[in-house]
C-alpha cells in the first residue's frame, strides 16, 4: 500500500522524467515546427513559438492559441507533434526502475502523449519492459487531454477493473490533479522549483521531484 491505496497512477511528461528548461524549450519549438511545416500554418516559426510559449501560460496547452484562432485541428495537432518530439534529448533519471520496483503497489501510467511518443520514451528512460502492459495514453480514450473531465479517470480505473477510491494520481500539472481529484484519486502533485499550487484543495500531498516521492513512499525518508 502506498499512502493506503493499492494502485498509483503516474503522469509519464516530467513527472517519470525532468524537463529542463532547455528542454521546454525544445518542445516549444517542436511544436511550432509541426503547426508551421506539417499542418500549412502561415506564420514564420520564431512567432508561432512565442505563441505556443504563450498558449502554454494562459491556457496550459501549447496549442489552444490556435485551435481558438488559427483553424488548426487539435488531432492534427497532437500526432504531428508527437511524431516530431525529440525523445532522445531526455535526460532519465538514475535507477528509477530499481525505485520503481520495489515500491508496494500496482503501478500504472496514464499520458497525455500518444501512444507513439509514450513507448520511445518509456524505452528511453529504462521503463519500458516494467510498464508494457500498463500504461495508457488519452489517445485509448478517445481525447487529447487529461485536464477537462474526471469522466476518463473514470475509464482508466474501469479498465484497470479498480475503483478511483483505490487510486493514488502523481502528476507534475494540478489542472489534471483537479480532475483525477473529483474522480475519486488521492492526488499527489510533483514540483520542482517551489510548490506553487500550495492553494489547491484538490492536491492530497506534494513532492520536490519524483525521486522524493519515491524515497518517501519506499520508507528511506519521512518527508
Ligand atoms: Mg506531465
């Protein structure tokens, strides 16, 4: 049991790994070049990835700018970015695998990357093998998005056959938290510079990074 439930569920984007801010950087700049190159969108790419910076800000999606004022279809979106995004620059952690099994409960992983980007990443930082079987991506639900109903929560633990009261949610974004929260889920929010979400009822617990989690969940500190 961890924190008295027996399933954890775990973001995969900077929860499982760290995106530095170079890093973000790079993913902004993906994105422009999807929406620029892929999808026909006619702007010059430095201002599409001010855009995306900024609909990240405002809306906490990279795309929401434009699919409010540019025509572009989320879908469209979503497989042109993932298929664009640089997995290889992650930076996994060490011995997260050893962490990750030996802690005392049923994991799982539910991402809002495709299924395409998921499984690179998932090989690239050594999670693979552990979580073939068991992770998930909004894309088996039929939506792009963690952060707009509890309703897929809902279906994830449907078909993982437990009851969101069973259920621990790690995620680095509270907008998701907010959601699995009204599901059922004990929420868990992972920070890094300072826990900024503090204020949101809807956060049970908080952890500087996924390694401190861990640590506190496997017994090796109380914090
Ligand atoms: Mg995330």
């Amino acid at each position: 049991m961890v924190l008295g439930k027996s399933v954890i569920i775990y973001d995969l984007d900077d929860t499982l790994y760290k995106k530095t801010e170079e890093f973000g950087d790079i993913l902004d700049k993906v994105m422009a070049e999807a929406l620029v190159y892929d999808l026909g969108l006619k702007m010059d790419i430095d201002k599409a990835k001010e855009l995306v910076t900024e609909s990240y800000k405002v809306y906490r999606d990279g795309g929401e700018i434009f699919y409010r004022n540019h025509g572009i279809n989320p879908q469209d979106l979503f497989i042109a970015y993932h298929r664009r995004k640089p997995v290889e620059k992650i930076v996994p952690y060490d011995n997260l695998l050893d962490k990750i099994k030996r802690v005392p409960a049923e994991q799982y992983v539910f991402t809002a990357s495709d299924r395409y980007a998921s499984e690179k990443i998932l090989k690239h930082i050594g999670l693979y093998d552990f979580f073939k079987d068991k992770y998930y991506s909004v894309e088996d639900f039929g939506v792009y998005k963690k952060n707009e109903d509890a309703k897929v929560y809902r279906e994830f633990c449907r078909k993982i056959n437990r009851n969101p009261e069973d259920c621990v949610f790690v995620d680095d974004s509270y907008s998701n938290l907010e959601f699995a929260k009204e599901a059922g889920m004990t929420t868990v929010r992972i920070y890094y510079h300072n826990n900024s979400a503090k204020d949101k009822t809807y956060i049970d617990y908080a952890y500087k990074g996924i390694e401190n989690f861990l640590a506190v969940v496997l017994g090796e500190r109380t914090i």
